[in-house]
C-alpha cells in the first residue's frame, strides 16, 4: 500500500530504467510485487549478469528471481509499459 492508503495493482507491466543497485533493487520489489518488469541497463554485461540472476557489478551477494527481463534496448523496455 502506498502512504495514500491506495493499493497498487498487481500485474502492472513496469520499466526500470538504470540497473544500478537501485535500479535492479527496485525491479526485485516490483516483480516480488507481482508485475512484470523488464529492466534497461547500457552495459551489456550488466543485462547478461541479470539474465543470470545476479548484478555482481551493483549487488554483490543478491540473487535475483527469474523474471526481470534485462535489456540494453531502451525502446524494448519502455515498450507496452503501464509506469
């Protein structure tokens, strides 16, 4: 729930743009939430270790659920977004 009050929709399709360690952080949450998240990440390094299911890069030690799609396509990631 947000501070609202407002209870956030499951199965929002939700781009994360960056996959830093906020970026990837937050796409964990939000697929964790229940969306379906594709995230955007420049170095294609950053997108084949997320594939992977890790960012050792951004969050050493962190598995990452399968789930996150990880693209270095900005337009892919962005494309058919709710938010």
């Amino acid at each position: 729930m947000s501070g609202s009050g407002h209870k956030v929709p499951s199965g929002w399709r939700v781009a994360v743009l960056g996959g830093g360690a906020w970026g990837t952080a937050l796409a964990l949450a939000m697929l964790r939430a229940g969306h379906f998240v594709r995230l955007y990440a420049r170095d294609p390094e950053t997108v084949a270790a997320i594939d992977r299911g890790e960012n050792p890069r951004y969050l050493p030690g962190i598995a990452l659920q399968a789930g996150i799609v990880a693209t270095s396509d900005i337009e892919a990631a962005l494309d058919g977004a709710d938010c």
